[in-house]
C-alpha cells in the first residue's frame, strides 16, 4: 500500500486534497483511536480546534495503527518523538522568555 500524507494547515490540505484524482480512496482514521491520542496528550504544543483533528505525525500513527500489517512498535516509536519533539520546542520557548524578562 502507498499513502498520501498531506501536511500543512487546515485550509492548506483541503485546497490540496481537491487537486487529488477523484479515484484516490480517501482513508478516516477510527475515532477510538484518536480519543486515545487525546488521552496521551501527545502533542501540547498546539491544542486543535477540533475534538477529531490531529498532527500529520499523529495521524500518520494512527493509520499504521490502524492498518496492523507492520511492526506495532512503529506507531507507538513515532508518538514518542512526537513528544519528545513538543517538549523540547515548549523548552525552548521557555527559555526565550526567560531570557527576554
């Protein structure tokens, strides 16, 4: 299987995924498995506007998930840096602000 992964903002995709062929299958992540990401607050950088709305990584996760036909320590590897990602950025922002008080 081959996958599209679109990355950018909100608006961004949905302009790109019109430009898709029409005979591309469209995939939905299973909404249980969001909740869990919730729950795993896996990135705290930026909160989404919607309950069902995740990073493209996020996401990504999910689908492998979701498709089972690969090494389960893929997905869950993939959040890890996720959140090792999102808290060294919230560090760093930390730091800015110290520096600039």
């Amino acid at each position: 299987r081959q996958f599209i992964l679109v990355d950018g903002t909100w608006r961004q995709a949905r302009r790109l995924c019109r430009r898709f062929p029409p005979h591309l299958t469209r995939v939905h992540i299973d909404e249980g498995k969001l909740e869990a990401l919730e729950d795993a607050d896996v990135s705290p950088m930026r909160t989404q506007v919607e309950p069902d709305r995740v990073c493209s990584l996020a996401a990504m996760a999910c689908l492998l998930k979701e498709i089972g036909n690969h090494d389960d320590r893929v997905p869950a590897r993939l959040l890890e840096l996720l959140r090792l990602k999102s808290e060294a950025v919230l560090k760093g922002r930390e730091w800015k602000e110290r520096k600039t008080v």
